[in-house]
C-alpha cells in the first residue's frame, strides 16, 4: 500500500496481470507504466510527452530504437501505430541501411505530434454498447474498440495495430480484413468474453466464411457473443 489514500491491487486486463493503484489520479501498471486515471479516462502523463516533444531527430539506429520504445508507450492510443511507424522500424532490418530520409522523417514527425497531443481514452466498462472497428491493408493492419458514452458517442477504450510481416504482405484484402478481426478479437479476448460487440469491417466477403463457421473456434471462443457484423460502405 502506497500510502492511506490508495491500495494496490492486480487485474487481469488482456495483458500481463498488472498491478494498478486505486483511488489516486494516477496509478502505477506494470512497473515502469504509469497512467492518469481521471473522470472515467485513462491517459499518459505529462512526463512522458514531454519526453517525446524533446526528442532529436535520430543519426543512428540505437536513437531510432530509443524512440520507437518510448512512443511504443503510446501505442495502444494511437490508431494505425503500427502502420505509421512502419518506415522507421524498417530501418532496424538487418538488411537495410541506415538513410533517414523522407519516409522516416515524416513518421517522426507524425508519431511525436500523435504522441504529443494528449491521447485519450475511456475506462472499458461492461454494461455500455461495445463495437468493434477494424481496418487493413499491404502495409498493416489494426483495430479500435470503441464503447458508447454518457453523451451518447462512441469513444476509444484500445487501439491495436500491427504492421504486415512477408508473408501477410501478400495476402488478398479479403485475408488481410478477416486476419485484422481475428488478430483485434485476440488480442482483446479479455475485454469481449461474454459481452456482445459489434464488429464493423471493409470485407462483405467475410459474411459467408461466418455463416460457415470457418473461424467460429477463434471468433466466438465459447463464450464472445458477437452481435452482429456490419460491413463499411
């Protein structure tokens, strides 16, 4: 116990089992992580931000994965994370070479003005509309739950992305889509068990593996009840 104001306690949220402070402002998740819990949001502190505004432009690839690990912190706020950080992660490949040129200067200045401008989200909670929203494509893929408010609007619980690896490159926009609902739904097994959620995607091409409950042993796990699946126009 930190002090008599707050206890410490462990959850399960998806990830690691972390343990978090209640009743204070801000609480201390795994370790390192520390979050501002406030009014029902969760966001990073200005310490943090800071950090990532006063950055340099990296000259060497230890100064690109400094950065990388320290706006990695942001990226469960951050939609497309993965995605937009793609041209400096491909620097870290073995078989690249080290030229900070347009690509990588652009995702710099892209990641530390996200990272910068206060990322917000909503505390998850149980008893609200829930919908799920994912998106892919060549370069990546990601999704955002999304739960509804007081004031009636979707807002932001979880943001997750993933860059395509070679293989995944390749795929036809149709896998590219079910891979993104099925690596989103994974990936936040935590927060749907045994809640309803809407799942709203690109590829009506999916509606018929669904009805033949090709990916029911991951997408409905038992115990996620899916309620409906909605396809963007």
């Amino acid at each position: 116990m930190a002090n008599s104001n707050s206890i410490s306690i462990k959850i399960w949220a998806g990830d690691p089992i972390q343990e978090v402070q209640v009743f204070k402002k801000e609480g201390r998740v795994s370790g390192a992580y520390i979050y501002i819990v406030e009014n029902g949001t969760i966001s990073p502190p200005l310490s943090k931000t800071l950090a990532v505004r006063k950055f340099p432009q990296p000259t060497t690839l230890r100064q690109v994965q400094s950065f990388l690990g320290l706006t990695g912190y942001f990226r469960k706020s951050i939609p497309e994370y993965s995605k937009i950080a793609k041209p400096l992660s491909d620097l870290l490949r073995k078989d690249n070479s080290f030229f900070f040129e347009q690509p990588p200067i652009e995702a710099f200045g892209k990641l530390k003005e996200i990272s910068t401008s206060n990322p917000v989200l909503h505390i998850f909670k149980p008893a609200k509309k829930t919908e799920l929203h994912t998106d892919a494509s060549q370069q990546g893929y990601g999704a955002v739950l999304l739960q509804e408010a007081d004031d009636g609007r979707l807002h932001p619980v979880y943001y997750m992305s993933k860059k395509t690896n070679a293989a995944e490159e390749k795929y036809s926009s149709y896998e590219l889509e079910v891979l993104a609902i099925v690596a989103a739904l994974k990936k936040l097994r935590a927060y749907l068990l045994g809640h309803k959620v809407k799942i709203v995607a690109n590829c009506s091409a999916f509606q018929k593996p669904w009805e033949r409950k090709i990916w029911s042993h991951v997408l409905q796990d038992g115990q996620c009840f899916l309620k409906s699946l909605t396809m963007k126009k």
